[in-house]
DNA sequence: CATCACGGTATCCTTTTTGACACTATGGGC
DNA sequence: GCCCATAGTGTCAAAAAGGATACCGTGATG
C-alpha cells in the first residue's frame, strides 16, 4: 500500500486521496470503528473481527500505528497484555468514517444497492 | 477489488467498509473529484491526470459506473464522443469526499504528516 | 497515401495485498 | 508433564491490482 498515492504538485485531489491510502487496507476501517467505542486487547480486537487472520490484524494495526492513528500500549506482564487505542489524530477521523457510513446506510439499502 | 469486503452480517462497520470498496482504487477519488466540476470527456480526463495510464483511466471509470457513481453517455459521431459525468448517487458522495479532503488538509499538511 | 485524434481493447508482466499455516516464549492450571 | 491463553512472527503461496506496450476502426487533414 503505498503511502503517497501521487506526487504530483497540482493534483487537487491529493489531500484526498492521501487521506484514503490510509484508511484503505482491508481490516483497518472495522478496527477503527471499533476502537472509537473504546480501547481494545488484541485478542479482543480479534474476536470482534473473526474472518480476519492473527496476520493480518497485527500487520493492519502496525500500519495504524505507523501512519499514527492508534497507539499501542505494552504492559510487561505474563500473559502478555497489550492495548490499542486511537490517538487524537486517529479519533479525529471520526467525520470521515462517519460521511461513510452515513453514505453506505442510505445509499447502499440492505441488499447490494442497485447497481453492484 | 471485492465489491463487497465483509458478509458477516454483525459487523457494524459494513456500510463503511462497502462505501470505501466503492472509492479505492488508484485513480477513482481523482475522477470523482473531478468530475464533481463538470462533465467531461475520456480524453480531457486523461490530459488532466497525465499519469494514469489509458487501460486504468477505462477501467476505473468502468468500474465507477458499474457502481452507478458515474454516468457514461456515447454519442455516435465519428471522432467518438465520449462523455462522463456524476450520477446523483456519485454526487451525493460529496460529503465524503470533501469530509477526506478537510481532514487530509488539515492532517497532513504540506509534508508527510509527522507519523508517515 | 500517411498521419492524426478519439476512445478504447488485448496481452503480458510486476508489484502489492491477502491468506494459510506453522511456530515462538512464558507462566498458570490440571 | 501437558495444555491453555496471550500476542505475536516467519514462510510460502495465491490472488488482486496496477503498469507497459501494442493494437483496433473511422474519418478528416495534409
């Protein structure tokens, strides 16, 4: 996933499009969503979220903290415990994945929508 | 790209994730975003985004109208004519778009972000 | 007669993304 | 002594996405 879609200097749309490079990546929009309800485990995030693979969820998690947007706290503990949360600029996202998911409720009714 | 990321039917974050498999996509936002300024023909989409290669810019904008985001009118002329232009439903996109563009501006301003 | 513009297709190849599966350390419970 | 849970990692392979390049028909233009 590349983190800079375009370099190009008169692109408009690059706030844009960098803005969904990175949300964009399978799992990272759902643990968004449920992180905005509150701090979450590892294995927590994984039983809300059974079809992803332990793979996949540490990889799109590390993207999220890359790019800044969950903070991942590690409590030196035997059964190892580590929490992930998002950080201000993560939580400020909350807008966007809103427009979102307000679009989907009313443009993509119960079935597939029209044209899928 | 899956048309639909997620079938499980108790995941919250569905309507989310289904709106952004409509919106990623290497070149889509850009088209959109264009396109919210007017019609405009396959040809000056291509001038206006030099990098995109011809097969790309087609199949994008197959996939947008397969979506119904986007509407494909051909005129049957012999240098063809083809124009594109927002459906209602890809208008009533805007919000989202512009929702990703405030955050992008304010975000991730001039460089990389901080975290990138 | 050759070339250009238009709006594409078709084919091949590379890169990126995702998935399956096995493996790790540690301490506690049975 | 064996298995459980936690939070991962590593390797390999498949699938998806994207890119390079060449080609198509038509009519006007030079």
């Amino acid at each position: 996933m590349p983190r800079v879609s375009s370099r190009i200097p008169g692109v408009e749309g690059c706030a844009v499009e960098r803005t969904l490079s990175l949300i964009e990546g399978k799992w990272k929009i759902i643990v968004l969503y449920k992180l905005l309800k509150g701090t979450l485990r590892f294995n927590e995030l994984r039983r809300l979220m059974p079809l992803v693979t332990q793979r996949m969820l540490t990889h799109q998690l590390r993207e999220l903290e890359a790019d800044g947007l969950i903070v991942r706290t590690v409590y030196a503990q035997v059964p190892p415990r580590v929490e992930y949360s998002l950080s201000a600029r993560g939580r400020s996202l909350e807008p966007v994945l809103m427009a979102m998911k307000e679009w989907g409720d009313t443009n993509l009714s119960s079935q597939g929508a029209q044209a899928a």
